[in-house]
C-alpha cells in the first residue's frame, strides 16, 4: 500500500469577511471554507503567503500606533473668567471686568500620535509697540497735539514744573546710577538735530530708560483687570506694579494620523495645526440716545492662530495724562485728595496695565510668590486685594547691635542681618526658590563692571577686594532689595482709602518715583526724592544647598557649613540671648556698604528691627525686574502719522468734537508671537527640525509708500544693526524719530546719510519683534522614546531644557544657555560681509568691522570760493553709526537622533486553524489563538507588508477535526491586536495525507492466492 499527499491553498480574505465593514477592528476576521475540510491526524498545516495591509508601509515612513504611552499629561493654561457683568453699550462684546487665572488642564490616556505642548509668548524690545516701564502715561502733549514724533519726554530729573500744559514729565525719576543693574538701562543724550524741513529741535539732555535691546519679555496678564467702569468696587492702591500678574500660558494639542506616514506628512500636519487660523470681526458699537438705536460699525477683520495672537495693549485715549491725574492725584497734598470712588478715567488708566512683560519671568514670579505667600507673622492675608495688603514684608533687624542702641556698624563688615520671619520650613523654601532662579542670571551679580555702591565706597575694585576679600558672583551670593530709608522715612503706597496709609507695612517697599507721592507723614508732595530700592547681596555657599536636615544655629560662615540652604541661620528674638528656644528667626550674612545705611555721629549704621523692608521688591523699576508694557503704535486719540495726512478713521475728520470717542481706543490689542512656524524635515540630514518660532525684522517700506511705489525687497526678513525706525508705528519710549541725520542739506549736494535711532545700541542683533517659547511637553524621561517627540528622533534633553534663561540667542544645532525653546535669525560668520555699511547706508561687503563713520557738514565756501572749507570740528563733523540689513533665515532646532523608522519590526499571525500554542512570548500568551507564522517587515510594497510561506513553520495535526471556518488575527510583538487598514489577506497551506492503495492487482492476485 503506498500513500502521497494532496496540496490545498486556503484564502483567507479580510475582503470577503463579515468583519470587513468594521473598521474599528482591522486586525482580526473570519472566512468560511466552502462545503468544509476534515483535517486528519499527521496532515501538514502552514502559511503559504500573508498580505497586510497597513496603510504608508514603505521604506520612507514612519509609524505611529495609537498606543497609549502615558496615562496623563497636565499642562497649564490662562484663562479668561469674565463674570457677568454687563459692559457699557459702547463695549457689549468686550466684558467690562475679566479675571485671568492660570489653571491645569489634564489630558488622559495621551498617545504615541498625540502632540501637546505649552507654550509662553514675548515681545521683543526692538522699538516698537510697546513703552517700557515705569511710564506715568503716553501722549506727552495734549490729547489733541501731534507733537510728539518730534520731540519726546523730556527726563523727570530735568523738569522744573508738571501740568498738562508742559505736556513734559511722562517719564519717571529713575534709580540712582548705584541702584539700577547697568545692563537693563541705557543712558540717553541726544544732540540738537535738525528736521527734514530745516527746522531745529532742541536736545533732550539727559535721561535714562530702559534698553531697547531686541530682549525677549515674557508676557504677563493682569490677574484681575477692570476694563471699564461696569462694577462699584472701590481702587485703592495706585500702584501698578504692586498688582498681581499671571505669566500667559497656552497649549498646543492635535493628532498625527495612526499608522505609516511620511516624514513630510509629519511635518505638513505639524505646521498646519500651529498656523491654523479663525478670522473674527472688530465692531465697533455706539446708541444713538435720539434715535434710542443702537449702530454698528466694522472696523477690521482679526485673524488668531495657535502660535500667533493677539493681546490687549494701551491706547494713546486711555494712558494719557487726564486718566494719570485721576489714578495718582498729581494735585493731592494730602489726604483728603484722594478718593477710592471709581471713576471711568481711573477704571481706564489702571486697565492699560493689563498685559505687561517680564525680562526675567523666574526671577519675577518666585519673587513675587516668596512676598505674597511669606508668613510673616503678621496675620495679614497675603492674597488680600492690592491695597489692602499689596505685599508680605521682610524686615532687617540685627539683634548683635554695636552701640547699645539696637544698631550696627557697618563699615563694609561681614555682619548678621535679622528678618522678623520665622524659621520653618515653608517661609525658608520660598526664599530658596527665588535663590535658585537667580543661578539663571548671572549677570544680577556682575556688579564690579559698574558703579555700584559695592565698589565705590573705597578706591577701586581692587582695594575693595583686598581690603575685604570678598568677591559677588552667583557662586557666592544672592540677591535681595532693601528699601533706602528706615520704613518711618518711607512713603505711603498711594491709596484712595486714608485708613490703608496707617501702618509700616502700608509703606514702600521701594519705588517706581511717579510725580506725586505723599511723605511719610502723608502731607507733602515730594516727586523729586529717590525711593527706589538697592540691591543687597547676601552671603551664599552653594556646596550646602540643599543642606536642610541642619538647626541653623550652629554653623561655619567661611564654609556654609550649618547654613540651611547654603543661606540661612538662626537668630534670636532677644539681643544677646544663648536660649536656644528663642532662635526663632530667619536670618542672613551680608557685608553692607555704608552708603545702605545712616549715619549716627561719624558712623554710618544699617536700623534695629523692624525698621527696613526686605525681600522682593516688585516695582518696574527694581533692580532686575525689567519691564514693558504693550501699546498700539497710534500718537495720541486721533490716530495721527508724522505728516498728520495719514489718519486712522476716527468718526470727525475735521477733528472739530473733541470730546467723541475715537476709534484709535478701538484699536486695543496688538498681534504677539510666531506668524509662521516651521516643523519640518531635513532629507540631506534625516531629521526634523523646528524653526521661525519668532516673527522676523523685515525690510520695511517707506511711510506713505504707494503699491506702484513698494520696493522689490519689501517684506524681506533680516535682521538689523544700528536699527533706524520710521514713522509707521509710535511709541512714547522712542520719541522723538527724528534722528536721522541729513548731512548735508539736500540743495548742496542731495545726498542723505543714515543714522541709528539714538535710543538703539550700537551694533546690537534686532531680529525679532515677538514670538513663541515651547515649554512644557509634559511627558516623563521614562515614556519620552515612545512619544510622538522620541520617535521623530528629539532626545529628552533636546527639547526639556534646564537652567539657562530666555535671553539666550542661539545658532543651529546650539541652544545652550536657553531655558525654553524659540528661535532667533542664524547670524553666521558668512553673513558679516553684509555687516558693513557705506554712510548712505547701502551694504559695503568688507571684510572689516562696521566701525563709526565720519560725515563733513560743510560743501563749500560761499561765493564759489574753490579753497578747502573751514572746519569747526565740533560743528561740522558727525560721527554716523549707519543702519545695516542682513539677509536672515531662523536658527533651527534639529532632532539629535533619526526618527524612527517603525516600533513593531515583525506581526505575529494567529489562526484557529491549529489547536497547539507552540509559540512563547508577548503579553498574551499563552492565548486563544495559536501563532502560525511571524511576518517581518522586510518586505513592503505601496501599503501591504508581504512574505511568502518559505522558510515558515510546518505543523502537524495530531487530533483530527472538521473546519468550515477559518479566523485569523494579525498581532503586534506585544500580542496586542495590530491597527491595520482593512484589506489583509492571508494564505494558509494544507498538506494532506492520501493513503490510496496503488497495488489493486497485486493485491487481488494475493487474496486469490491466500485462499487456495
């Protein structure tokens, strides 16, 4: 008897399955098998061929499952809580009062294809669309006089009287030289200049302001913002900076499709959704009282995207000098000028503050944080209104007095300073939390460079070192204000209640120096004193910080050693005291100079307790604490341009009712952020990459510019070197904008020389003029490789930065010193051709640095007259430091690591068409469904993955059975179900065994002869 085998192929089709219409479980399905297949025990069972259909399955893609690789992500964002509180007609859909808060928002079950960041915007400090701070208010001549373009504020300091009519005095009395950090300010004199019609403006002298220096400033929002005058609620404290701010967080959240996708699919997808936008209308609204009707009219269409927004700015009708006299009182000599009663003027001034910026956000808010949440000792709440409490108070004190009188020498020894605040462990980590982010300043402590009390009070730098060794770094100390004058010497905070200028802890802590400021005694004006706050630094050993398990009595001052934090120690409450359970104070080591303190006799000495305020001191104009606030580019109400031709429309053109509303007030947000950020991929590198997470410096067209007129590089982006402005856009910090020099007049020779605008530093990068940071991507070290960010190829560490602040500038491939991600233009050694500049401003291309200029004023001598001119060296030569474009394209931010390419190299193919599991491995298993075969994805072609039944394992059936249905299921490594499109198809072999008896004669002739 022989046997052979019969060979059947049987298709099991996803296509031809009942499963097919459903798409939500692609990865298994059933087929029947036509009048059935009995197996029998020893028949062969194995793939012949499997098709699976995964959608993009090529060499070039890159896969996303769908699968969960968090549970949850929580990120922050500000939000807008606006009460219902019916705004006046005039402003119906602009609510009258909003409240912003800064909440978590939580996200489940986040996905290997899911996108969530957050995201923080700034605004460049490049001479545009904001003024810096502190500013009383914008317009500096009347609400209805176009003189500001040509002449701008003229300082504090140099102003002899303050009324509306001046139109002078807009600007504030600045720190003293020795409190300010010399980085933040620039010192201005501008020379007598000449306008383009001949006529001569006189100089400014000398004043000083914040730099215009392309920083970066963080945007805050006012915590709670009335808008306008819709509720009855009293304002007392008139201090804006005293207020609380919230830094303006946003999220970013879409999908990528699951499954293949190519590298440019990616990044398509990617940009689109940052760049996505909704366009809206702005309205204005007006009631007719004689008509009882209420009109509408359209103003401008606002455009809003996730990367690129806008935000609420001052308006020239709204921060001007009417609505500052209402706020800060310039006529009160005393008490009884003030009023809290709420007046529209006084709504409106204090709502310009309504979105500010922070040059140093981690410095600000754990500053900020550590004042309001310190516990005093006191009871007062510190999250009371501003002006009932505006801020917790640190005090000095020095129980170890010199003379008896509860007062200390301080002749630049090291010495104990005393605060009232009790040790425990909530009050000490807050000051260490601020401590910490000054790590990221370094320049806070570069105090030797500059005139500083620290290094004017002996002879030089050097003596000072040797004469007390001791040496300000942010590797040695840290940073604290304290008020210039004992607290009884110190100013109330201006309030419109009388009842909330009683108390120590209602004075200054520090200053912003506004015009009119009550004495201590509260019945004098005194605008012209200097109240601003000095830097104190205190000794810091960062060897022990994170030293905490210590008493902070016993401790060495040389090395750290027993100092909590590296910064704190433990005083008495009692002078001179040894009992220990009265070292109940926190306390600090400091040398301070004499110019801290009073005098008393021949020496100079720094007050007991309870004398000095201590800690974090707000104010715009405290040394670190930077700031600007948003504006929107109009010169006074009506909107005029430099030519008062260009008129944006506000109702009256004949500008004869001047007391209507103006539309310019309309106008009262500004576009902040990233106008076109790019994720994209880079096929020479075979990574990703962001880039243009700012909006760029353009060439700019002139004013007044027609279409027929535009040049053919308009628009392009660059960035700029001693930047000159136009006449587009105003803003009282940069006024006046004439100062272009023309030399020499145009009738004898026509030609024009460029020069920077004075306020502009010198050969300094202007590249920006707002943009985006990416933050927080909320997804641990641990599940990072399979997020969405590990598998385009971005390690932990590219996009998670540490330390570093937001001031860094960066190149390609570089981001060191960066707290978060943005992106600045690539100024490379290739462009510094382009640096150099011809007096007329063209580019030169010279390999030489762009050095000053020197243009003579004078053409020729009178009456034809062929001898060389004669020079007044001092009238007739100008220094020109001349503007220069360079052609910019942004630094990028690149993967380190290729994407990767798939995250489930082989499928598994499980089937009921076998009964014994023989395969170990995966989650699942032992399962249900035994595996036959195992697919790798070697093989691809358009969107199926393929392989033929070589080299696959052959089964043997051992216990006979009948099948008139077949189930396959396609699984993961994992043996979870894949996510596949719906088209699979897989190809089962069978090898029976057919035992047909070939002899039929031969047997029947043996039967035969058996039977004889």
């Amino acid at each position: 008897m022989s046997s052979f085998t019969d060979t059947f192929i049987l298709e099991a089709n996803r296509v031809h399955s009942n499963q097919y219409a459903n798409s939500s479980n692609t990865s298994v399905w059933s087929n029947a098998v036509n009048d059935g297949i009995k197996l029998e025990e020893g028949d062969k069972v194995q793939l012949h061929s499997a098709f699976v259909s995964d959608l993009g399955a090529e060499d070039a893609t890159i896969e996303f499952r769908g699968k969960v690789i968090q549970d949850e992500v929580v990120l922050e964002k500000t939000t807008l809580v606006q009460p219902k509180v019916n705004a006046s007609l005039n402003y119906p859909n602009y609510y009258g009062l909003a409240v912003a808060e800064n909440s978590s928002q939580t996200f489940k079950q986040v996905t290997d294809n899911r996108v969530l960041f957050g995201t923080e915007y700034y605004k460049n400090a490049n001479g545009e669309y904001y003024f810096t701070l502190p500013l009383e208010y914008g317009n500096i001549y009347a609400n209805n006089r176009n003189a500001g373009w040509l002449e701008g504020p003229e300082h504090f300091v140099n102003q002899a009287s303050f009324t509306a009519i001046s139109g002078k005095g807009a600007t504030t009395l600045p720190p003293l030289e020795t409190k300010r950090l010399t980085t933040d300010w620039t010192d201005i004199s501008l020379p007598i200049y000449t306008n383009s019609d001949g006529s001569t403006v006189a100089s400014n002298k000398n004043f000083v302001q914040i730099a215009n220096d392309n920083s970066r400033y963080t945007l805050y929002r006012l915590r709670l913002c009335e808008r306008e005058l819709t509720i009855s609620t009293p304002i007392n404290a008139r201090d804006p900076a005293a207020y609380r701010y919230l830094r303006i967080k946003d999220i970013v959240d879409f999908e990528v499709s699951k499954g293949f996708n190519s590298p440019q699919n990616i990044a398509s997808t990617f940009t689109e959704e940052m760049t996505k936008s909704t366009l809206s209308e702005l309205k204005q609204y007006y009631w007719d009282d004689s008509e009882k009707k209420l009109h509408k009219t359209r103003l401008s269409t606002k455009i809003n995207s996730p990367t690129y927004k806008l935000f609420e700015c001052a308006t020239p009708g709204k921060f001007n000098y009417d609505n500052a006299n209402s706020y800060f009182a310039y006529n009160a000599y005393s008490y009884a000028g003030l009023s809290s009663t709420p007046t529209k003027s006084l709504v409106n001034y204090a709502a310009q503050y309504e979105i500010i910026g922070k040059k140093r956000p981690n410095f600000y808010d754990t500053g900020a944080e550590m004042m309001d949440k310190i516990d005093d000792g006191s009871g007062n709440n510190p999250d009371a209104p501003p002006g009932e409490t505006i801020f917790s108070l640190l005090e000095s004190a020095n129980p170890n007095s010199t003379n008896g009188l509860g007062q200390l020498d301080t002749d630049f020894t090291t010495i104990t300073l005393g605060t009232n605040l009790e040790y425990n462990a909530s009050n000490l980590e807050l000051i260490k939390n601020f401590f910490d982010s000054q790590d990221n300043y370094p320049e806070l402590f570069d105090i030797e460079t500059y005139d500083t009390l620290y290094t004017t009070e002996k002879d030089g730098i050097a003596e000072w070192l040797e004469d007390y060794g001791e040496r300000i770094s942010k590797d040695t100390h840290r940073l604290l204000h304290i008020n210039p004058f004992q607290n009884s010497n110190m100013p109330y905070v201006l309030n419109g209640n009388a009842s909330n200028m009683t108390e120590d802890r209602q004075k200054h802590f520090g200053s912003d120096n506004y015009h009119n400021r009550l004495n201590a005694s509260g019945q004098a004006n005194t605008p012209y004193q200097d109240y601003s706050s000095y830097p104190l630094f205190i000794r810091y050993k960062p060897a022990y910080k994170d030293s905490k398990d210590v008493d902070g009595i016993l401790y060495d001052a040389t090395t750290g050693r027993g100092m909590w934090g590296g910064f704190a120690i433990r005083i008495p409450t009692t002078y001179g005291s040894t009992d220990k359970s009265l070292f109940t104070n926190i306390g600090f080591i400091a040398q301070v100079p004499r110019g801290y303190t009073h005098e008393i006799g021949s020496k100079k000495y720094l007050t007991y307790i309870s004398n000095r305020h201590i800690g974090f001191d707000k104010h715009f104009n405290s040394y670190g604490n930077a700031t600007i606030c948003l504006y929107n580019g109009l010169n006074t109400k009506m909107g005029w341009s430099r030519d008062r031709k260009t008129v944006v429309r506000n109702g009256d053109p004949d500008f004869v009712n001047l007391n209507q509303e103006y539309n310019s007030d309309w106008y009262n947000q500004i576009y902040i952020g990233a106008t076109s950020p790019l994720f994209n991929f880079d096929d020479a590198k075979s990574r990703f990459f962001f880039s243009d997470l700012h909006t760029n410096e353009v060439i700019d067209t002139p004013v007044n510019t027609s279409l027929s007129g535009l040049p053919d590089d308009a628009g392009t982006k660059v960035y700029k070197f001693n930047k000159s402005l136009g006449y587009k856009n105003f803003t009282p910090t940069m006024a006046p904008y004439n100062v272009s020099m023309i030399y020499p007049t145009a009738e004898v020779e026509n030609v024009t020389y460029s020069n920077k605008h004075a306020y502009f530093l010198s050969e300094k990068v202007y590249d920006s003029l707002s943009g985006i940071f990416l933050t927080d991507f909320g997804i641990s070290r641990e599940n990072w490789d399979n997020s969405f960010w590990g598998i385009c190829g971005f390690d932990y560490d590219d996009l998670n930065l540490t330390g570093g602040n937001t001031q860094q500038r960066i190149t390609s491939n570089n981001t060191s010193g960066l707290s978060s991600i943005t992106t600045n233009a690539d100024v490379l050694p290739s462009a510094q051709l382009g640096f150099l500049s011809i007096p007329e401003g063209a580019p030169a291309y010279l390999p030489q640095l762009n050095t000053l200029k020197t243009v003579i004023k004078v053409a020729g001598n009178a009456n034809g007259n062929p001898a060389p001119p004669a020079l007044d060296y001092k009238a007739n030569i100008q220094n020109l430091q001349v503007p220069t474009q360079v052609s910019a394209t942004s630094a990028q931010i690149v993967a380190a690591d290729l994407p990767t390419k798939t995250l489930r190299p082989y499928y598994t193919i499980r089937s009921d068409i076998i009964s014994d599991s023989n395969f170990f491995g995966g989650k699942n298993e032992p399962s249900v469904m035994p595996v036959i075969a195992v697919l790798d994805k070697m093989n691809q072609y358009g969107d199926f993955f393929y392989s033929g039944g070589a080299g696959q394992i052959e089964f043997t059936i051992t216990q006979s059975k009948t099948i008139s249905e077949v189930k396959t299921q396609i699984c993961d490594p994992s043996g979870e179900p894949a996510v596949l499109s719906p088209n699979s198809c897989v190809m089962y072999k069978i090898i029976k065994n057919n035992n047909a008896n070939l002899n039929v004669i031969q047997d029947i002739i043996n039967a035969q002869q058996q039977k004889k």
